[in-house]
C-alpha cells in the first residue's frame, strides 16, 4: 500500500530517536497502520547534523516553510520546540491541511486554544501524547481509556529533572544546589535549569492534561507554579520522620467551586506508589469517579521513550487519514462544541494540608501561643514532632502538619504567628495531599 508522506521539523534527540525506532520497527509499525510510515524529509537548520542523523534516508533541507506546504506531505512532526517559529510553522502546515504531530508542551499550553481551533475549522488532527510525560501514553488513557469516567483529579510527578533531584537530596542528604550541580555535570540537568527546576516545564503538562480531564480550555497563564529550588534538606527530612516523601507534583482537582491547577513541592504518604518513583522517572495518579485511582508510570524524556509516543501519534494519524473529521477522537476528549470555561481557582481559595517548620525559643508557653493562633483560624492539628535541643541550645524546630484548610487561613495564621517574640525567622510551609 502507498506510504503516508512525513515531514520531520527539527531532528534532535527525539527526531532522532523517531527515525530509529521507525527504521527498527518498521515491519511491526506497517501491520498495525496498515501502510508504511515514511519519513520523507527532514528540515532542520543544521543539515549536516541531519545528514549523520539520517544517514540519507530521506530528503534534507534548511526551510521547514517549504515543508509545511508541500503537496507530497501529509503529516508534519514539529520537534522544533518553544512557541516562535514553532507555532507559525504549526499554523501553516494547518492552513496546508497536513496532520500535525508535536511533543511540544510549551506551544500547545500557550497557544493550544488558538491551534486546536484552528486544526477543527480545516478538519486536520494535532497529535501530542509526545507533550506529557514522554513514553507514557497518558495523553491516550485520559481521552479513551478513562472516558466514561467522570474524572475528579489528576497527581502527577511530571518533570524527570526535579525529581532527579529530590531523589537524590533525600538518599544523600544533599542541599538543592550541590545536587543540581552534579546533576549538571551528568547531563542529567540543563545548563539554564530554570523551566524545570522552577515547575514551569511541569505547568504546562499539568495545563494540557486539565484542559483534556475536564474538558475545560488552556488556562496555562492561571497556573500556580512553586519549583523546588528554595527546598531544604531539612524538610525532606522531617517529612521521613513523619512518614511522607516530597515531590514536585502537578495537581489539578475539580472542585465545586473551580477547577485547582498548581505546581509545587508536595508531602505525599510514603506507602502510596507514586511516593516511591525515584529518579528521572515520571507517573501520573487519575482519579475517575468509576475506576477510582490509576497510576501511569515510566520514562518522561529520552530519544525513544519519546519516539514511542510520535511513533504512536503516527500511527493513530495514518489509521484515521481518510476517516470523516466528524468521527475522530476530538482534540481534548470532548465535543468541541462541548468544551467549557471553568473557573480557575486562586491558590488562597486552595483546600489542602500543610506541612510547617517553626524555629522558636524553647520556654513554657511558646507552644500555646502557637496553637492558640491556629485555632482562632480554625485550623486543626494532625501530627506535630519537636526536635530535642542541642545542649545549651535555646531554641529548636517545631513541625507540624494540618488538617485541611483554605491556603488564606494558613497564610493568615502564619503571619500571626511569625510576629511572635518566642518565633524566630521565617516559617517554611509546605503543602500535603494524602492522594486517596
Ligand atoms: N525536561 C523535562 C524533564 C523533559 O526533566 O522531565 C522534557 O519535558
């Protein structure tokens, strides 16, 4: 059967790796598609890198304008990445009608709204399970396999290089920054770290997989975002003293009030699964009303494990090439006359648990003062551990951990309690969700 015509748009790491698996599989990729996938030409700036990537498989050139609207392409990987010429070039291969296949999280999390509307109007398909977690299909799962669910929220550890990091601060006791460091020198880390370590790369995960549970639109500019680069070894500590782990999650929650979309460092009970993914390793926890909770889990970046999911974009594209646009997998799981505009919570209107981490003067009284504050904001206790002091030390760590409340409560109550004389310095204040 005649091929599906790809045009590749940039051939890193993952266009690489797309070329490979493609080549490797190839037998086992036709049988499922029912004709072969080839990749017919590869643009990118540096065409002698794409000379050794591609060992002249295919034709090469420096425009990837003239690829996006050539007659013989039917399907346009952008591997490009950031949302500039990405994004225009996404907007034409549109325009050209060619099926868009992506991995970038950044692009469709700014300017999805824009480009999903576009694809609808020329009844083309943007594919992107490659934007989310890298080789775990979790894009697939939430807009079919969890379909008859009504989903209530989604917990993701969805950024490798943070959790790298976290992972390895609490095996070894490190600080933040002399485990970034090495990270670096590994290669395990970027040179400018700041979209991972700051949850930026994380927000716009967390954005597509909201927008795709709850049929709601990209609302990446309302995301709170909290990295993990003011974490202290500490704290990683203390919360193993009280039997939790910390991970940077991606939390968004439907709630009566709005939908939550938020990136920070989080307390989770050490027994659930997704508390023990160590490493650059990613999972994804859905709570659907019917199945109740499911996990996801496996490598979020990489050549292949990426490919693995264009790969499968590929495929779903060429199966429904010829299928009425009336009768695809929407874009966002639901209708496109049927998306909504929920409300996006502010973090004060947030519902949760909290970690807090006092450093006060160790006299009678200091404790009560402390709590007294707490319950004029009605907000309750579940555990609290003291640290012995030191000898002749005068002050000493209090921990305590809080039933739910609203983020404004706790914010309140904290700026009460640091005017205290017995408190000295600033309260770290973490967030807890148990994920049941
Ligand atoms: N930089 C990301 C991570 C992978 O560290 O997980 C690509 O999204």
């Amino acid at each position: 059967m005649k091929p599906i015509n790809v045009g590749l748009l940039g051939i890193g790491t993952v266009g690489g790796g797309t070329f490979t698996v493609l080549k490797r599989n190839a037998e086992e990729i036709t049988r499922r598609a029912g004709r072969p996938i080839q990749i017919t030409v590869v643009a990118d700036k540096n065409l002698e890198l794409a000379r050794q990537m591609t060992g002249g498989a295919c034709r090469l050139t420096d425009d990837a304008f003239a690829v996006v609207a050539d007659p013989e392409i039917d399907i346009v990987i952008e591997l490009i990445g950031g949302y500039g010429v990405a994004r225009e070039l996404v907007l034409k291969a549109i325009e050209h009608g060619k099926h868009v296949v992506t991995a970038n999280k950044a692009l469709l999390a700014n300017h999805g709204n824009e480009i999903f509307a576009a694809a609808q109007k020329k009844g083309v398909t943007v594919a992107f399970e490659a934007a989310v977690a890298g080789g775990i299909p979790i894009i697939k799962a939430l807009r079919e396999g969890l379909t008859a669910n009504r989903i209530e929220w989604i917990a993701g550890i969805i950024n490798g290089t943070t959790n790298f990091i976290l992972s390895e601060m609490r095996d070894k006791g490190l600080s933040f920054e002399a485990v970034l460091k090495e990270a670096q020198r590994l290669g395990y880390a970027e040179a400018d770290p700041t979209f991972d370590v700051e949850g930026v790369d994380a927000a716009h995960k967390l954005t597509i997989m909201s927008a795709i549970a709850f049929g709601n639109s990209m609302n990446f500019d309302k995301v709170y975002i909290e990295g993990i680069s003011k974490l202290e070894a500490v704290d990683i500590r203390y919360a193993e003293q009280l039997g939790y782990r910390i991970k940077l999650l991606g939390i968004t929650k439907r709630t009566s009030e709005g939908v939550e979309l938020r990136v920070h460092p989080t307390l989770i009970p050490e027994k659930r699964l997704i508390a023990n993914v160590e490493g650059a390793m990613n999972a994804v926890l859905v709570k659907g009303d019917a199945v109740g909770p499911t996990l996801y889990y496996g490598k979020g970046a990489g050549a292949e494990p990426t490919a693995s999911s264009v790969i499968a974009d590929l495929v779903d594209v060429t199966r429904m090439h010829t299928a009425d646009p009336e009768h695809r997998v929407p874009h966002l799981a639901f209708q496109p006359d049927a998306m909504v505009d929920l409300p996006i919570l502010p973090m004060s209107e947030v519902i949760t648990s909290y970690y807090l981490r006092l450093r006060v003067e160790d006299k009678p009284g200091a404790l009560a003062d402390i709590t007294r504050i707490l319950a004029d904001q009605q907000i309750s206790i579940d555990a609290m551990i003291q640290r012995e002091p030191d000898e002749g030390e005068l002050q000493t760590d209090i921990i305590m951990l809080t039933h739910k409340t609203r983020e404004k409560n706790i914010d309140a109550a904290i700026g009460k309690i640091e005017s205290l004389s017995v408190v000295k310095g600033k309260i770290t204040r973490l967030r807890l969700e148990e994920l049941l």
